[in-house]
C-alpha cells in the first residue's frame, strides 16, 4: 500500500475495531463550522447533478397528481471516506495493522425542495428513501468484500431555512464498525447463553413496564432506551423479529415511513435548535461462514436510532469516558409520547 492513498483503515490494538484516517482538507474545514454555516459550493449537484459531474447510481422517481413528482437519486460521493478501488489485504507493520478504505461513499437526494423534511414530506416520499436504502444495501452485498453498511440523516431541529435540499448519507465497508461489532458481541453472548434475541427480550420487557415507550404500532415501537448515552435518545425497533432491514417487506417500508414521520416529529417538537442523527444499524454480510449468517440472523435485531445533540452539548464521553445524561429516559419518554398534534 503507498503512502498516497486517499484514506485507510489503521486497526486500533488499545480500544478495539477500525478508526479511518482520511486526510481531506475540505472536510477538515467544515468540521470547524457549525451545519447552518456549512457553504453550498456548487447548487447544481441537488438541481442536476449529472451536469455537475456526480454518478448517479440509483433513482427513482413517482409522479403524483397535482403534485411535484418525487424523485430520489443516490449519487456516489465526490469526496468518497470510502473507494471500492482500495485493496482489502490487510498490512501489518510490528504491533499496528492496516488496510485501504475499501467501500463506497454515496449520497441520497431526497427532494429538491431545500424545505422538505420528514415531516413535510409525505409516507410514499419516506418509504422511497427507505427503498433506495434497501436497494443500495442489496446491491453492494454482491461486493463479497464489504460487510458492514451504514445510513445516516443528520440536521437541525426546526430549522426554517435549510441552506440545501434534504438528503442522507449511504456507506458500505470492508470493517463492521466498532459500535455495531459491540452490539453484535451482545446480542450474539446473549444469544448463546439465553437462545432468546436479546433486543426481543428488551422488547417485551418495555412493553410490560410501560415506562420508556415513545409511540407503537402493530408493526414497530419507539422507545428511550434503559441506559440512554443522550438526552431524548429514540430507538425504533420491528417488533417482528428481523435481523437485516433490506429483507423488510414494501408493506411494513410505508409503514415505518409513517412511524419514522411520528417519530421525528415529537422530536422536531420538543428538541428545537437540536442536531439529530438519525442512524440505522443493521446486520453485517458475513459471505464467508454461513454458520456466522445464521447466528447473527437469530441474535440481532435491525433498527434505527435518533441521537439527539443539544447546543450546548459538553461531550462527556470524552471527559469522563462515559455518557452522563440529566434527563432519565422515562421523563423523556413520557414527554414525547404526551405531545399532541391535533
């Protein structure tokens, strides 16, 4: 591997798992601004992108009577974290390892209307985006190279007046992060022990106190987790056992869509000024021992997180070397689930 890669995978031998190292003076810069700052350096890439030079990998689009069609278009990333041209040989040199940045890097396009949000826009808009999700994840299993894969949506609650039109980010990588390889080792400890799902379990036990549940539906639940890491931090879980999101069937896809909208909405509500990242994790592809498939396809549990961030926000974890969080999940809970909307 030369010294001139874009960006590679070192292997931490202190605290575990992957860190990337991506040297890209461009990002550098922005992570010194907060998002409201963050400049629109070419308008033309969420209007049109091909003419800007952008690879559209994915679109899809609905004409909608009397409405602007909806389109969603993933795009692969210009300034990629991840390249599936990188090798996926990993070099050792004495007590460190390290690898390319093999993976890939997109970006979803989930309106061209800079006023869009989740809760504007309608279910079938939502469910399209969850579908280009699932889509990408299909289509980059075939890489039996890459494991894990991440979606993410971040932006600020109740903001007016978003700089750009509304999107997320798509990644797919050589490594399974290192927070998902924890709850993996949980779920999979859990599992061998109990030979119960873990998150199941957690499941049914929130519904049987009724303390920590945020919103429910037949198919999903929303809750503040036990041991929140944030303030008003919401999981949304299938209720029916699944491991793998881009198994889930169109029907139950417009139907998270409207409980994601329910979801972000109470949020939205509640968390004014707030960044919110909204996560989801899902199983890894393990191609290479179908004995590890089934294991993970029994242990774990797919779902999304919403990971609220106040202004003010004092990074604990980085103080104290663990979370410290001053509103309790039930209060919480209890707040976003009394909101009213009528």
């Amino acid at each position: 591997m030369s010294d001139g890669v874009q960006s590679e995978f070192r292997k931490d031998p202190h605290h575990g798992g992957w860190v990337l190292i991506a040297p890209q003076p461009q990002r550098e810069q922005l992570a010194n601004l907060p998002m409201r700052e963050w400049p629109l350096n070419d308008p033309a890439l969420f209007s049109d992108p091909e003419s800007a030079g952008a690879i559209v990998v994915w679109s899809r689009g609905q004409a909608i009577q009397g409405r602007d069609e909806i389109a969603i278009r993933v795009l692969a990333n210009k300034q990629p974290l991840y390249r599936v041209e990188e090798r996926d040989d990993v070099d050792d040199v004495g007590v460190f390892s390290r690898m390319g940045g093999l993976g890939a890097h997109e970006l979803v396009l989930e309106s061209q209307r800079p006023d869009d949000t989740l809760e504007t826009m309608s279910v079938l808009h939502v469910s399209m985006i969850l579908e280009a999700v699932q889509e990408r994840i299909r289509d980059l299993k075939r890489d039996i190279r890459l494991h894990g894969f991440s979606y993410f949506r971040e932006w600020i609650c109740g903001e007016a007046k978003p700089s750009i039109p509304p999107h997320s980010q798509f990644i797919a990588s050589a490594i399974v992060p290192h927070g998902l390889q924890q709850e993996l080792d949980a779920a999979q400890a859990h599992y061998a022990e109990m030979q119960k799902c873990l998150f199941c379990e957690m499941i049914d036990q929130e519904e049987s106190e009724d303390k920590r549940i945020v919103a429910e539906c037949e198919q999903f639940i929303a809750l503040c987790p036990y041991a929140s890491r944030f303030p008003f931090e919401v999981h949304v879980f299938p209720i029916e056992h699944n491991a793998d999101f881009s198994r889930l069937s169109a029907e139950h896809l417009h139907a998270l869509a409207d409980f994601i909208k329910d979801v972000s909405r109470r949020l939205e509500r509640a968390l004014p000024g707030w960044n919110l990242l909204m996560t989801l994790h899902t199983r890894p592809a393990y191609q290479d021992d179908p004995e590890d498939e089934t294991d993970v396809n029994s242990a774990y549990h797919w779902h999304f997180e919403f990971l609220p961030q106040p202004p003010g926000d004092l990074r604990w974890p980085l103080r104290a070397g663990t979370p410290v969080v001053h509103t309790t999940p039930e209060a919480a809970a209890n707040y976003l689930r009394g909101l009213d909307f009528a």
